[in-house]
C-alpha cells in the first residue's frame, strides 16, 4: 500500500464526529502573502473534495464546502503550505431575485 496523502492523514486524524449533521456552508480563505503556493498544496485540496464528498474552489484563494471537517481539512492545509486562513460559515441567498426573471 502507498503513502497516504496528506489530505488524507488530515482527514483521518479529525473525528468523524466533528460533522454537526447541519446543512452548513463552510467558506476557507487561505492566502499566501509573498510566496507561491506548493503545487502539493492544489493537489492535496483536490483530494480533499473527494474525501469530504463536498467542495469547490470559487476562486484561487477561496475554498467553498459542506463538510466541516472538510473545511478544518482544508485550513490544516493551507497552515502547513505557509497560507494564513480565515474560516467563516455562510448561508447562500438570492438577493434581489425579485427585481429580475
């Protein structure tokens, strides 16, 4: 058997338990001020997304879930490839749908 990823070994070290059982969205903004992220780190998000079962990049420095250990997983990435991180949990709305067909 291979190495596991590390995604994988972030994954496995945080309790399943850590899922509230709440339909929440979890948004992961990591930033790498002054250096290039490693590739690795791109690579261990993607493995993330399907670990968690749940997640997209919205933008370069923007990772969007429903799992909130994948969001843990995901800031646990960004701290160890050198990224400073903010985690919020939102709600996605329709604004303004009212105004427009």
């Amino acid at each position: 058997m291979g190495r596991k990823s590390l995604a994988q070994e972030f994954f496995e070290w945080i309790p399943a338990e850590e899922e509230d059982g709440f339909d929440r969205t979890w948004i992961v903004l990591y930033d790498f001020k002054g250096i290039k992220p490693n590739p690795k780190f791109w690579v261990n998000l993607r493995r993330l997304k399907g670990l968690s079962g749940s997640g997209s990049l919205v933008q370069y420095s923007v990772f969007m879930t429903r799992s909130r250990r994948g969001a843990a997983v995901a800031v646990m990435l960004a701290r160890h490839y050198g990224g400073e991180v903010m985690v919020f949990r939102g709600e996605e709305v329709e604004l303004l749908s009212q105004y427009y067909s």
